[in-house]
C-alpha cells in the first residue's frame, strides 16, 4: 500500500480518541484525526516523531490524518507504527491478491466483509478446489516491556466476538483463519494479551482447538528521500498461546 506525500512532525498530545494535537517542522500546531478507537497502548507517546497524511478535501473537519510513530526500542533502534487501524485490511487484501500468504495462497476469488452468523468477518476465499476460508484481521502494535507483541491492547469484546464466530465455522468443518497484521517493525513474535484481557486469551485458545487457524505476519515500511512512502506485509512471525508477561517488571 502507497502512502501519499507524508509530512512529519511531533506528537503532543493524544484525546477524545478521535483527536490528537501534533506540532510540524515549521512550528505550527494542528489538530489531527487519529483513526484508531483503541487504547493506543505504547504507541501513543507525547514526544515522538509521528507522519501525518494531508488532505485538501473542503468536506473534511480536519486537514490532517496520523498515519506513523517512531518509536525508540531499548537497543537505540527506531521502529515505525502504524496507528491508522483501517489500513490492516488493506495491506492483508494486497498480500492475499499477491499469494504472499503462502497458507492462503491458491484461492481464486476474495469476498471483503462476509457475513456469517453472530458477526462480519474481514473476507472470505472461495476456489471450487479448495473450498471457503474465512479470514479475520487484527492489527497488532503493542510491545510491551518484555519486547513480545500482545493483543489486544485492551479489553477487546468485538474481538471476542470474531474469535466465536470463527471457531463456529471451524465446527462445521469451514476453514476458519485468524490473521495478525503486525504494524510494528520492532515486534517480532505476538501472544495474546492475557495480563490486559484474559477472556480473549482463554478464547483464542478454544478456538485454536475448536480448529481455528492463527497466522501472524510483520509488515514492511518502504522508504524514499527520508520519508516513508510505502507499507506491505511482511514475513510469518511466531505466535505464542502461552505467554505470559509481567509488564511491571519487564519479564516473562
């Protein structure tokens, strides 16, 4: 996925969910939409470089959409999150078009938002060989201080709800996939979350064996003239149901 001309600038202050405060290179303050309805947890942090999207549409309330954040990792590194949560599909559906998720690979139509009993689901792969899948997407970009990514990053109902839906499928002999999008270079594997949502946790494992499949892949920041220009998926990461984290101290 192509991002438009990128301009960076500070992060300040992130509020009412929707709403962020972000100062630019040439010191102007701007209020910007911040498409993400989640806690934000470890990617909202005042002081970091953040990219925004620009807008020249008059329709619009605000100018300005956040897109980036780097983020400094513990070894000096800088990583890049995404926080636009609607670009996950987007990226999943161009890698899924491009068979580079190799266990989905080989379908020959793609269906956005399939409707399936007790939810809407993100796409469904059909192919008169390999019959129905059913995939669902979750973007993942909290690290916590044990350096593992988790998800949810906060008590997450819909997502509980997804998990059930999948896992019916998978008793009714449908496959049934759940695919992470990990929008953040700095995480390399992914568990989920159960120190901030434990019944997600216990759900995700059900579902696993109930023959739900769970898929993770990191993704890709293409980069031109300093500026991020690009994001794509990126290479399988591990997925871990056990995990467990004390975020207080840093350790497993």
């Amino acid at each position: 996925m192509d991002y438009p001309v990128l301009v960076p600038g500070v992060l300040l202050r992130r509020y009412k969910r929707f709403l962020a405060d972000v100062r630019l290179e040439d010191g102007r303050e701007v209020v910007v939409h911040c498409p993400n309805t989640g806690s934000m947890r470890a990617v909202n942090v005042p002081g970091c470089r953040v990219w925004l999207a620009p807008s020249d549409n008059p329709a619009r309330k605000l100018a300005w959409t956040w897109e980036l954040i780097e983020l400094t990792q513990p070894d000096g590194s800088v990583a890049l999150a995404s926080v636009h949560t609607g670009r996950a599909n987007r990226i999943v559906e161009e890698a899924l078009r491009a068979g580079r998720v190799v266990p989905l690979a080989g379908y020959a139509t793609l269906k956005r938002e399939a409707g399936v009993e007790g939810a809407r689901l993100d796409f469904r792969l059909d192919d008169a060989g390999r019959g129905t899948a059913y995939v669902e997407v979750k973007q993942v970009t909290l690290k916590e201080l044990d350096g593992h990514g988790y998800f949810p990053d906060a008590v997450s109902e819909r997502g509980r709800k997804h998990l059930l839906a999948l896992a019916a499928l998978a008793e009714q002999g449908r496959r049934a996939v759940l695919l992470f999008c990990v929008a953040h270079t700095g995480i390399r594997d992914v568990a989920p979350a159960v120190h901030l949502d434990p019944a997600y946790a216990a759900t995700l494992k059900a579902a696993v064996e109930r023959g739900v499949e769970v898929v993770a892949h990191g993704c890709e920041i293409g980069w031109r003239h300093g500026r991020p220009v690009s994001i794509t998926l990126g290479a399988p990461l591990p997925v871990s149901l056990t995990r467990q984290v004390n975020v207080a101290l840093g350790i497993d």
